[in-house]
C-alpha cells in the first residue's frame, strides 16, 4: 500500500495540507507584540517518522493561548490534524487545552458528519497530536511526567 497524496482526503482535510496557515514557529519578538511568553514542546522523534512541535505564545496572566503554530514531519494527514489542533488552540486556556479529545478534533475535520475525516491507517496523526497537547500542557503547568509520558512513541505500537 501507496502512501497517500492530498487528493486522496476530503475537501478540508486536503485544504489544510495544501495550504498550512499555522506551520511554522512563533518569534520571541512576536509572542512580546502579542503580550505574551514563548513555549514550545517536542513530541516525537524524526527517527519513528513523526516528530511534532508545538509553539505557544501564552497569556501567562491568564495560562492562556494567544497564539499557536507548529512544526511537524509526518504523515500528510498530521499536517491537516495539527492545523486544526493549532486553530482550536487559540484563546484556550490550559484546562480547555487538556480536555480536548480526539473525537472532536475528528470531527471538526470532517466534511460530512456521517464520514471519518482520515483513512482508518492513518487515525493515529489526531492520537499523536491530542497526546501532544496534554503532554504539553503538563510540561507548561510543570507537573512531573511519568516514565511512559516521557518515553518517545514506538512505531510498534
């Protein structure tokens, strides 16, 4: 089985691949025009073949959003789920942050309510990315993470 090409998605899904408004990081310049601080989290590994990092200017008056991008090397698929996820993102506060799931961040990927937004194969890019953010928000809120939460994911698993 072929990798797949952005034809072979629905309509936002392929838009957001072929057109990835929020890829790319955030200036220290930026976040401080925005009245914000700079955070940035690493998720994944280029050596698993997907390695996503989110970039924050944050509120940090209010643990909240103001602006999200990110940088990513994956699946085309992951490009679409962290678009959304860095559009969601914006003007969240931490605890909005962490109760994201991966139903909705599906859903508000699809274009027919009744059709998944990605192949079945490739379901786990929104996993990785709603991972991500709650790892994320425990890095930023400083709580200590357990073996497994520190530990790259395994292609394997």
């Amino acid at each position: 089985m072929g990798e797949l090409t952005k034809n072979d998605y629905g309509i936002k899904v392929a838009m957001f691949i072929e057109e990835p408004k929020y890829l790319g990081t955030i200036s220290e310049e930026e976040a401080k025009e925005l009245g914000a601080s700079l955070f940035s989290y690493t998720y994944g590994d280029e050596s698993v073949g997907y390695k996503l990092t989110l970039h924050w200017a944050v509120n940090t008056l209010e643990d909240t959003v103001v602006l999200a991008r990110y940088t990513y090397e994956g699946v085309l698929s992951g490009i679409a789920a962290n678009h959304m996820l860095a559009l969601v993102s914006a003007n969240k506060n931490m605890n909005q942050l962490e109760a994201l799931t991966y139903q909705g961040l599906e859903r508000l990927l699809r274009d027919n309510p009744t059709i998944e937004a990605l192949p079945s194969a490739e379901s786990y890019a929104i996993t990785f990315a709603i991972d991500a953010v709650k790892l994320a928000v425990k890095k930023y809120i400083r709580v200590s993470l357990s073996h497994d939460e520190q530990t790259i994911p395994c292609k394997d698993s």
